[in-house]
C-alpha cells in the first residue's frame, strides 16, 4: 500500500483560506478552540468528580477498596471500548457535530443519574455508562479541529482544546470545587452541578460549531477509502504515537497513583503539603497545555516530543532523591507535568497521518490504547510491584515510561507543516 495523501496538511477549510475572517482575532478558528477547551474543563471535572468526591461516596454507600478501584475501572473500560466504535461510525458517515452534542447532552443526563444512585451497584453502571459516553468525545473534537485549523497551528489547537480546560478546570480547580459541594450540600450535589455545565456546551456546539466542511468530502482512491481499523494500524505514526501515548499514560497514572503516598509516607509531608506537590501537576499541565504544542508548530513534532517526554522524568526522579526540599519538589513535579503535553502531541501526529475523513478514529486508536495500558494496567501493576518491592517502585516505573516516550518518539517522522518544504508524513510499516 503506498502512501495515503494528506490533504489535512493543506489550508482547505473556510477560515484558513485567508482574508478578513482568518486575521481576526475572535475568528471562528479561535471561537472553536475556546468552545473545545471549554468543554474539556467539562469532560475533566465529570471525569475526575468521583475520584474528588470519593470518600464522601465510600462513606455514605459503605464502598469497600475493591469496590472503588470497580468504580474506576468500569469508567476507563467503557471509555476505551466506545471512542474507537463512535469515531469509525462517525468516520464512515461523514459527521462530527451531531455526535458531540448527543456526548454532551448524555453527560449531563448521566451526571444527574450518578447523583441519584442508591448503592454500589447502580453507581457502578452509571459510571460504566459516563465512560462509554465520554469515550468519542475528545476523539471527535480533536477531528473537528484537525480539518478547520490552519496548517502551521495545528498542533497548538489541538493541545489547547484537549488539555487547557481539562487541566485548569478539572484537575485544578475543580478539585477545590467539588470537594467544597461534597462538603457543603453532599457528593450528591457535585454529580448534579457537573450536569449543568455538559448542557450548556451540547447547546453552544449546536449554535456556534459547524460541521467540517472537509469531513464530508469523499476520499479519492479506493485504498483511501477504505482505509479503516487495520489499515490505520499499519500506518507508522499512528502506531508510534499509540506506543507513545500508552507509555505517556503509563507515567502520568503511576505519579497521580503513587506520589501522595510517597510525599506523606516516605517524604514525611503534611497532607497540606502534599496537596500542594500535586496541585503543581496541575499548573505544570496548564501551562503544558499552550507551550510544547506551540513550539511543535514552531520546531517540529519529533524534537518537542522528545524533550517533552524526557521532562516527564524529572518529578519522579526528583521526589526519589529523597531530602530535596519541598519547594524544590514542587518545581521538580511543574517541571515534568509539561509532559502533560505529549497526550495532544500523540493525537496530533495520529490525525496528521492519515487522511481527514480516518481522523477520529486515528485519534481514538491513540487515546483508547493509552487508556486501557496506562490507565487500567499500569496502577494495577504498580500496586503489585509497590506491594512486593516498595513505594519507590512504581516512581522508577513512572521514570522508565517517560524515557521510553521520548525513545520511541524519536522514531516518528513528523516535523511542523509550518516549516518550509516539512510536512507531516504517513509512512508505513512494511
């Protein structure tokens, strides 16, 4: 099979074609990335609620730790099953925007379902449930976003719309958020609140979003056309940046897993403390969120990635040393969370290796191995590990992941399309 054309590479949307529309400032490019960034402050606070609310939940329906480890599991299972399936069916029908808002308008009904849950059994299917629904949400975006950016930001928007808001507004601030509602009014009243906000974004998708215009186009050449599951997994970026992001995934999910306990029981830090290591994850992730994929649009995919990715192993190696003062820590954790970067990063290369009409489900390849290895596998193997070897275990994991990212990130071949005579190319394996 030869290689497939590349036609996302090129400025054929509507507002990236020049004049007065694509020189404004609040341009439709812009208004999307700003409405997408939005809506991952959502998906972050309804993803991340149960886990900020837990031991309101744990307390109030006697959840044991199998139960709450069930809760998480169930969630990541159904968002890695249904972003592969919702982003090929909306691949083979041409359509981005009427998915998303029925994604938004079942958040909200779910949020409401999980608020209303008697006992463990119907919360767990609600939570089954958020993730099946979540699962499409970011693929399909990122896919909208692929088609109508231009070529030299590309990576930019990406990143800003996958990790901007679900960084600030869900990792950030909406821990203080829904652990003050869980306080104040119940964990109850956290599930409801985190409904409104899903509504409100199916309603401005609706109004404000349209639909690609490249999306609907048809692919030229029968090989493209059908070009569907196993012909994406031959492409070499989409591959690579997989690999990349179930080892990204890898590292994120054992430092969110294992260094709280590490700062209180190792390091000897207050719980305040501590909250103030891991809530530099969160500012490392904001700023994350702007910076790598605006360089990448500048010096290339390849090297940003790399020196993303080997960033990654500066917190856990830092929190390791053992003795580094708590303000050092907390710039060695900021630090390395830039390699919060690399989730967008991956999704960029994926969708920029095939043609536009395979973007979703390119996307979700990526974003649902990285789920199912770094977030279901990897915190289960590093609590056996931590359990028969000790805490610093799954830290030296965590290390190792991110040095791998950056190996096997050096292997991708894609390069800023800005550059002159560089653009991305979908190489595949032999």
């Amino acid at each position: 099979m030869g290689d497939p054309a590349i036609p996302i590479a090129h400025k054929t949307t509507r507002n990236a074609a020049g004049g007065g529309e694509a020189r404004r400032l609040w341009n439709y490019e812009n208004r999307m990335v700003a409405i997408f960034a939005a809506c991952g402050g959502v998906y972050g606070i309804d993803a991340l609620a149960a886990y900020f609310v837990m031991p309101f939940i744990a307390r109030d329906l006697s959840l044991s730790n199998a139960d709450v480890g069930m809760l998480s599991f169930a969630m990541l299972i159904g968002w890695s099953i249904s972003g592969p399936v919702v982003s090929w069916i909306s691949d083979k029908l041409s359509r981005r925007k009427p998915f998303l808002i029925g994604v938004y308008l079942m958040f909200a009904a779910l949020s409401v379902f999980s608020a209303l849950a008697a006992g463990f059994v119907t919360l767990l299917v609600s939570r089954l449930l958020m993730g099946l629904v979540e699962g499409p949400a970011v693929p399909l975006q990122q896919a909208v976003i692929a088609a109508e950016s231009s070529p030299h930001r590309r990576a930019f928007n990406i990143g800003v719309a996958q990790n901007f808001g679900s960084q600030l507004f869900g990792a950030f601030l909406g821990s203080l958020l829904m652990v003050q509602l869980a306080v104040s009014f119940g964990w109850r009243a956290a599930f409801l609140v985190s409904a409104v906000p899903a509504l409100i974004m199916a309603i401005v998708i609706a109004r404000f979003v349209r639909e690609p215009m490249i999306a609907n186009k048809v692919v030229s050449g029968s090989e493209d056309g059908e070009l569907e599951l196993l012909g994406l997994l031959k492409s070499r970026n989409v591959v690579l940046a997989a690999l990349v992001g179930a080892a990204t995934a890898s590292w994120s999910t054992l430092l969110n897993a294992f260094l709280p306990l590490w700062s209180v029981q190792v390091l000897h830090l207050s719980p305040r403390l501590m909250s103030i290591v891991m809530a530099a994850m969160g500012v490392g992730g904001v700023v994350s969120a702007i910076v790598m994929p605006w360089l990448a649009d500048r010096l290339g995919r390849r090297p940003v990635m790399i020196l993303t990715a080997v960033l990654g192993a500066v917190g856990p190696l830092v929190a390791l040393a053992g003795g580094t003062p708590t303000p050092i820590l907390v710039l060695g954790v900021f630090i390395g969370s830039l390699a919060m970067a690399m989730y967008p990063l991956c999704c960029t290369v994926a969708v920029e290796a095939v043609p536009p009409a395979r973007a979703a489900l390119a996307s979700a390849i990526v974003y649902s191995l990285a789920t199912m290895v770094g977030g279901i596998f990897g915190p289960l193997a590093g609590g056996f590990l931590a359990d028969r070897f000790g805490l610093a275990t799954p830290l030296w994991i965590s290390a190792g992941m991110a040095l791998l990212a950056a190996t096997v990130s050096a292997t991708i071949a894609a390069r800023a399309p800005g550059a002159e005579g560089l653009r991305a190319k979908a190489l595949l394996l032999p």
